[in-house]
C-alpha cells in the first residue's frame, strides 16, 4: 500500500511526499496504538471522533519522517482501496482537512521517498513532542501482542492449517509446522522459545476448550487453563457491559462468516464466527493459544459479532 511520487500534502510550508496512508477510524485503526480506538487516538494526542481520521505518512524535503493527521475520511479510504488494488491515486488531501502534523510515523514503512534524504526524524527546533515511532518487535508487549493477532487474522487459512496438522500427527511426531518454525510463533516472540514448542502447547489447549471430532482431548496445564477461561469470560462481559468503541471489531470473511477481533487488559483474541479462535496473551510472550469451538464459544463468537464495530 504506497502512493506515487506525486501525491504531496503541504506541511509548515514544505511539501510531503506520500508514502502510504492509514485508517484511524473505530471500525479500523493501528492495533499497535492501543486496545480500542480511544486509546489509538490518546497515543497521537486526538480527540476521539465519531468519523475518524486518515494518517498521511510521508517525507518532507528534507527527507523527514511526518503523520499528517486529516480529518478526510472518505479520500484516505479510496486511496487505499485503489493502491490495494495496484492502481495509482493521487492522495492530494485539502489543507483544510489537516488537522495535525506529527514527527515520526507510528508503523514502519518499507519504502523512501526519491529524490530526498533517507528517512530521519525531524530535528527538535521544528516540533513539540517527541517523534512517533514504531514498536520494537525484538522484545513482547502489549504492542507485538495486538500485532500478532492483527497477523494471524490477516493469515488465518495458514493458522488454522497448522492447528489441523498437529491433531492429525501422530502424538510425539514433529510436523511441517514444526520443521518450518512458525507454528506459534508471532513478531517478538523470544528466539529460546523451540521451533513448533507452542503447537506442542496448543494441542493441550484446544482439547481442553473443544477439540474437534476425532481428535484426542488433552488436558491443558492448569494455570494456562484458568487463564484462558479467564479472558472468555472477561470477552463475555463485554456483551453485557459494552467496553470502549473499537475493543471488538467485526470484518468479512469468506462463506458469509465474520473476523473477530477483541482485545483486553493482557490479552488478545481473534477469531472467525463459523470456525475456532486463537488467544494472545501478555503473559505468554509469542505463545499463540487455539480455542475450539466446543459448546460455548460459538454463542460467545454470535454475541461478540452481534455488539462489535463493523467497518461502513
């Protein structure tokens, strides 16, 4: 998702040239800024509005790295929906829709500006705050959980294959999985943690919360037990007492099911309607925890998706 040489925005009179733009909306926005949408808006000093915002991120002349803040909604949505489509559009928005410029971006951007100096944040004399900066994926948090659970929505057919293979192998026997070193494994993950240790893990969990037929139920340790049953029922809770907006967001996904994706203090959820949920938690750094659907979770999923913030 990047724009052209030509898309610019004009920033304390030098013009921005654009690289990508972002969504700061309740139904979409940067997980790595926070659990709902009031707290992504906290992180970059903004009111939460109702209607959101789109996130300009692009060099000045100089090669500065700035977010511009714009409250044109709409124009940031069609720009990024065109370059996804690998078309070019010109992402030009009003200078009456800047509402704010800050140094830094708050993602990482693979790609520079030509013709300017490589990436840098702006010297101090030209700002009041510190530069935005994207998280460090080298150490857990609650910033790499969100991600991680961003990625396993965006991954899901792969995620569930993995779960898949390690209840048809044989038990003890490693699988593809586990040879590929990526089952259960997400950004930040601690590099002593052995390659395929959270499938092993998982299938414990999974037969635990529901396995599907004809796998063999093992019963999870019991403190990663109690935790689990502990984030569904604080999930729960929000159908009763509904959290801040953003905290359970719905998507499309493919045979008219839905993507959900919940967050909570330590902990991170992500799941599909007609299908099983993975969890994410602080306290398990790089450990991702399948869920089966079993008797209860499916209501749970139905009454999630019911209360949560769908895109428009």
């Amino acid at each position: 998702m990047a724009g052209t040489d030509e898309d610019v925005v004009t920033v304390e009179d030098d013009a921005l040239y654009v690289l990508t733009a972002i969504l700061l909306t309740p139904a979409n926005f940067p997980s790595v800024l926070g659990d709902d949408y009031p707290a992504a808006c906290a992180a970059l000093e903004l009111a939460p509005l109702v209607d959101g915002y789109g996130l300009v991120l692009g060099q000045d002349s100089e090669g500065a790295r700035w977010t511009v803040v714009v409250d044109d909604v709409s124009l940031v949505a069609v720009a990024i929906s065109s370059w996804d489509c690998g078309m070019e559009y010109d992402l030009s928005p009003d200078e009456r829709s800047v509402v704010t410029a800050l140094p830094g971006w708050p993602l990482a951007v693979a790609v520079a500006a030509p013709g300017v100096p490589a990436p840098h944040d702006p010297p101090p004399e030209l700002t009041d705050r510190a530069p935005l900066v994207p998280p460090d994926t080298t150490s857990w948090g609650p910033a790499q959980r969100r991600l991680g659970a961003d990625e396993i929505a965006l991954q899901w057919a792969a995620w569930r294959a993995q779960i898949d293979e390690a209840f048809s192998a044989p038990p003890g026997a490693r699988t593809a999985a586990d040879d590929s070193g990526t089952a259960g494994e997400t950004p930040g993950a601690e590099e002593d943690t052995p390659p395929g240790a959270a499938v092993t893990e998982a299938e414990r969990v999974h037969g635990d919360a529901g396995a599907p037929a004809g796998s063999e139920a093992r019963t999870a340790p019991g403190s990663r037990s109690r935790e689990i049953r502990r984030v569904l029922a604080e999930a729960r809770a929000y159908v009763d007492t509904p959290p801040p907006l953003g905290r359970v967001r719905s998507s499309f996904a493919s045979d008219d099911a839905r993507t959900l994706r919940a967050d909570g203090p330590g902990w991170s959820l992500v799941a599909r309607t007609d299908d099983m949920a993975f969890l994410l938690l602080d306290d398990e750094p790089g450990e991702v925890l399948p869920v089966g659907r079993g008797p209860e979770l499916p209501d749970l999923l139905e009454a999630l998706d019911k209360m949560a913030v769908r895109p428009a």
